[in-house]
C-alpha cells in the first residue's frame, strides 16, 4: 500500500491526514521510489492555507484535498519502460513538479527518471531531501539575473534573505564559481553567512541595504517583495541584474481576480523594472518561479558527490507528525523540515 499525507482543505494551521491507496505502476519513464525522507518547504504551509490557489489551479495544483511536496529522497522499487538510467534496489534523490500528480509527502511516488539523480551511497536522505527544490530554484534566480559559471568570477553580488535555504545554497554556489559575494542576514546569523563564503555581512534592518554600495552586477532577493525597489537602487550601470524569488505574482492574483491581479502584476513589475533599468540599462530583472530543471539538478548531483550543498535540518518527524514539520515551517524555526515516511 501507498500512504500519502493531504490537506483536506485550505486551513491555518495546515489541516493534515493520510490516506491510503494501492501502489502504483511506474509508466513509460517513471520510477518508482520508496520515499525515505522529503522536506516541507516555505511554499507547502503556504499552499496548504490556499496561496496560489488561481494560478496554480490552472495547473491542477491547487484542488484539495491537496497532495504537498516536491523534494524526494529514497529507493527505487521499480521503474517503467524506457527507463535506462535508473534500477531497482539503487538510491536516487529528485524533484517532482506542481501539478496534478500530487506531491512527495508519501510512503511512495512515481517520479519522471528525468527529474532523478542517483544519490551517493553514504548520504543521508533526509540531508539530501532537502536541497533539490530549494537549489532549483536558487540556480533558476542566478540564471535569470545573467549569472552563471562563465561570467561569475569576481562578480559582484548582493544576497538578501542570505540565511534561508536559497541564500545559503546561493552563498555556496556563488564561493564555488568565485564570486564576490555581500550577504544581508537575519539577526545574529552574520557568522554563519561568513562561513559560507560571503566577503561582506551586514544584518537586516531599516538602513541595512540603502547603506550598501550601489556597484552591484547581480542583485538576488530571497526575502522581502517590498524591499526590491530600494535593492535596484543598489546595482551599478553595468550590472547583468535582479531576480527575485519573493513576488506578488500568485498573491495578486488570489487576492484581486484575474483582471485585478494581472493589473496589479503589471504594474508591481513595471515599478521594479523601471528602477533596474534607471540604474543599469542593460540589466534584466526578472520574477523567479520554481520549475524543475534538469541543468539545475545536474549541478546539483555533482555538488553532492563533491560534499558541496549542504542546509542544516531542524527538524525531522515521521508522517504521522507531519503537523509538528508544518508548523516548525510557519514559525520559521532554523533548519529545514524533514518528512520521513
Ligand atoms: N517563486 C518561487 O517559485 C519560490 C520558490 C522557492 C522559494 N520561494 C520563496 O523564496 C523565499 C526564500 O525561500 P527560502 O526557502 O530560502 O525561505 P527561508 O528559508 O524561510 O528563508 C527566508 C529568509 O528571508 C528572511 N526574511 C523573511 N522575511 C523577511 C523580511 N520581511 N525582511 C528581510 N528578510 C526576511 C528570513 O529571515 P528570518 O529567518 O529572520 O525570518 C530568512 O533568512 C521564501 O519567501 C519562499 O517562499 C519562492
């Protein structure tokens, strides 16, 4: 049997149970994986209280009861035609995308050979589950804002929301390409932002990026929508740009309508937009929306097996006490939240 952790409807906290069903066939390219460990990100307590529930649910992914997760860990029971790369027995870590098919908080998933990659033998699963989406979409950010292995050396960067998960695996990525890297961090998390390679720490606060200089190539903002204005004025004139993973993009629409919320999207990116190109005319400034990408998973794989991502867990719980990963999420405690099936 398969035993799958849903949201029976959109609730604060998360309203969680499990249901059971047979196991499924892996179809052609798909794995079957016994999930060992898969993490509870920022975006499941969101999407468990209903966030994203237009656009999302043009996806199929916003119905309750609603199946959460996108990061797995765990063992392949069995794959289906057309799968070369994958075996039985072997232990592999990977994504699953938003969408209809349901999520990673189970006992077993069917996940696209695609979105797999074999995981060292030594590694932990819960250590493992929960780089892949965090890493996805922070590799997606530094390739929308122009950054990538080529051209990051020496290039002067700016982190905001540096001690989360996609500012530490930003720190860590940008130390290996050689960047030069200013962090600004929670209260009293300097240190650690120090360790994983940033040159320069500041922590957050009211004057905190306004007292920064403005000769930045790449702003990345992992942290507050409001504060995206104010860090374009941070770039220099020749800066590549500005990505940021922290826009009203769903929320504008959940809360204005179609109509509305295209409206307010526009006009939210036009007002940022202007204040990057006012500062760097050739910058790009782009929203961050996580999509699998199997580039982004290939980089990861090879940090893996060099011992090079890592994001402390804070905690991790069986299924049945799934509400305790939930809610060590929603009052963002330090670590990631493990589910381990
Ligand atoms: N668009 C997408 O597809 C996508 C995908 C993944 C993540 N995200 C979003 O990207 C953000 C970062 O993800 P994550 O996994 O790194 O989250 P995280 O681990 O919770 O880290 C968020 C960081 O931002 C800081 N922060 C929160 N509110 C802030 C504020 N008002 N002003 C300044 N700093 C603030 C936090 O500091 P404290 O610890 O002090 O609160 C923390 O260091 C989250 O909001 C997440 O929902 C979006």
């Amino acid at each position: 049997m398969r035993h799958e952790l849903i949201c029976s409807e959109p609730a604060t906290p998360a309203r969680l149970t499990l249901r059971s069903a047979p196991l499924p066939q892996p179809g052609s390219g798909e794995v079957l994986v016994r999930v060992q460990a898969s993490s509870v990100n920022p975006i499941d307590v969101k999407r468990a209280a209903g966030y994203g529930r237009r656009l999302l649910g043009l996806k199929g992914a916003a119905r309750f009861p609603l199946a959460l997760g996108n990061d797995v860990a765990g063992l392949v029971v069995a794959v289906g035609a057309d799968v070369t790369g994958i075996a039985a027995g072997q232990r592999v870590f990977g994504l699953l995308p938003t969408g209809r098919a349901g999520g990673a908080h189970a006992t077993h998933v069917l996940v696209s050979e695609q979105l797999l990659r074999v995981a060292p033998e030594e590694a932990d699963p819960a250590a493992l589950a929960v780089l892949p989406y965090s890493f996805t979409t922070m590799w997606l950010a530094l390739r929308s804002a122009g950054l990538k292995a080529a051209n990051a050396r020496g290039a002067r960067v700016l982190v905001h929301g540096a001690s989360g998960g996609l500012g530490s695996l930003a720190l860590q990525q940008l130390r290996l390409w050689g960047s030069q890297v200013t962090a600004i961090c929670a209260k009293g998390r300097r240190e650690e932002a120090r360790a994983l390679g940033a040159q320069l720490t500041v922590e957050r606060g009211p004057l905190a990026i306004a007292s920064l200089p403005s000769d930045f190539d790449v702003v990345l903002n992992f942290a507050n929508w409001d504060d995206d204005d104010v860090l374009a004025s941070r770039l220099g004139p020749q800066a590549l740009g500005q990505a940021t993973t922290v826009h009203p993009l769903l929320a504008n629409f959940d809360r204005l309508g179609w109509l509305g919320g295209m409206l307010a999207t526009r006009r939210d990116r036009r007002c940022v937009q202007a204040a990057v190109v006012a500062r760097a005319p050739r910058a790009r400034y782009s929203w961050t929306l996580f999509k699998p990408d199997r580039a982004a998973l290939d980089a990861l794989a090879l940090g893996v097996n060099l011992g090079r991502f890592r994001l402390p867990v804070g905690l991790a719980v069986p299924l049945t006490e799934a509400h305790a990963a939930f809610a060590h999420v929603a009052a963002g405690l330090s670590g990631r939240a493990v589910l381990l099936p």
